[in-house]
C-alpha cells in the first residue's frame, strides 16, 4: 500500500511540475474578432509584459507574429527585468517584419535587482536601442497614424500612469480616424480616459499578467478588473493581456503566456 501510494503521489508531482512548465513556457495564440465600421479590414497583434521572455516551447516571439501576417504590432510596456537583458529583447521585436508601436511600463523606469530589490534608471538606453530599428515606434504621450487600404487608424499612446506621467492633450479629439486605438500599460488608464472623456475604439493595457500565479483558492483577477478581452459597448473594447514573462517568481500558474491577434472586419 505504501508502495502504491508513493507511486500515484510521484505520478501527481510529476504531472503538476508539468502543467505549471507548460503554462510558464508555452506560448498561446488567442484570435479574436471585431465587427466595426471601416473601409477595410485589417489586423494587429497585442503583446505586453515581456520580461526578458523572447522565447518558448513553440518558437520566438518575432517568428509566431510574423507567422500571423498582421499590418502592425502594439507593445503595452515592461521589456526587460534588467538593463542587462534589455537590448536582446528590443532586437526581438526588431526581427519582427510589422510596424510595432511601443509604451512605456514600469520596468522602463526600474529594474530588478538582489532580492526583490529595485533600482530607478534612466530612458536613454531603452530610447537608443529602438532608435535601432525602423520597424519600431516609441510611443510617449503622443498619436501616431497607419493607413490600411482605405482604413485610417489612430494610435495614441501614454505614459505609465502608475507615476502619474500619463498626459493629453484635448487637441487629439480633433484627429479624425475610422479606428481608435489606445496604448497604455496599466488599466488604471481607464479612470484618465474615462475623467477627460477620451474617444476610443479599443483601449489594449497589460501589467497584471493576469494574475501570474493563480492558486484556486484565491482570487484570479487584479485589482478588480477583468483579464483578457471585453465588450465595453457597441464599437468599444478594452483588452488586459495577461503578458508574456514574469517577474518576481519565475512561474506562471493558470494563466499561459499569450499572444493576442484581433481581426477588425467591416460590418456585413
């Protein structure tokens, strides 16, 4: 009996250690469609919360997106845990073939040191090593245009509100567009879009990597909002990716690391 018991207790270890190396480094593809009013179609790929991870199970970050076909790419923020691994991971998003428009997270600010520790850093080189590449675009407190066929979309930018450094100017309403996008790393953005009464199509965030470790016996979500995509009304979305790495514990359980591709399609 004894025996037996050791056996199925080392079947169960061995099949949690499994699952949780699987959640932690297999990447999922998530497609999700949006019926809108556009003169063309078109799609776009969300990623956020890097973390240094350029890499998993079933391929590079760069080789999956360029694999999908989008017309352009968004980054919500945290590229790297360090300085260190920093320029190895803007080179990633560099491989890709897309326009990628990128915003600032915490960790743009700060890294990770001994302990738990962290340590305030300056911009300049995460700004130098986008200057890099042309396929990257640095959004900070600002609005960048992307014509698709006849589409004309709209993608504004902020700063990471967490510090408070989240700005617009009202002037930016003026900007027509048949698609408005969003950018911003932590959905506390929602309470400034919502205060200045922002126009949007689609807001996309990440920083709660959906909760990262999630035991069943706790609860999943983040601050009291939700994880992953979700209707706001007839043309409005807000998207909270549950990122790509990790930070702290090098784990991820319940929530696979993900790679959202939206497919905005014209109303039949």
């Amino acid at each position: 009996m004894i025996n037996i018991f050791y056996y199925i207790m080392g079947i169960i270890i061995i099949a949690a250690i499994s699952i949780i190396i699987l959640t932690t480094h297999l990447v999922k593809v998530e497609h999700m469609e949006i019926k809108q009013k556009i003169p063309s179609n078109f799609r776009f790929v969300h990623i956020s919360d890097i973390h240094n991870k350029v890499s998993f199970i079933n391929g590079r970050i760069s080789s999956i997106i360029n694999s999908t076909n989008p017309n352009f790419i968004v980054v919500t923020g945290d590229y790297s845990n360090t300085q260190k691994n920093l320029s190895k991971v803007i080179k990633e998003l560099g491989n890709i073939k897309y326009p990628v428009f990128m915003v600032l997270g915490n960790y743009e600010r700060e890294e990770q040191k001994k302990y738990f520790m962290k340590r305030n850093i300056e911009l300049d080189k995460l700004v130098n090593e986008v200057s890099k590449y042309d396929n990257l675009k640095l959004l900070i407190n600002e609005n960048s245009i992307l014509y698709i066929g006849e589409t004309k979309v709209s993608i504004y930018g902020f700063d990471n509100s967490i510090y408070g450094n989240e700005k617009y100017d009202i002037e930016t309403e003026k900007i027509s567009s048949d698609y408005k996008i969003v950018l911003a790393h932590s959905p506390n953005i929602i309470n400034t879009i919502e205060s200045k009464e922002i126009s949007y199509n689609h807001i996309l965030v990440g920083h709660t990597h959906g909760g990262q470790i999630n035991i069943p016996i706790f609860k999943t979500s983040y601050d009291g909002f939700h994880i992953g995509y979700k209707k706001i009304s007839n043309d409005q979305y807000f998207s909270i990716s549950r990122g790509l790495g990790t930070v702290r514990i090098p784990l991820r359980i319940r929530s696979n690391p993900v790679i959202d591709v939206y497919d905005v399609i014209l109303i039949s």
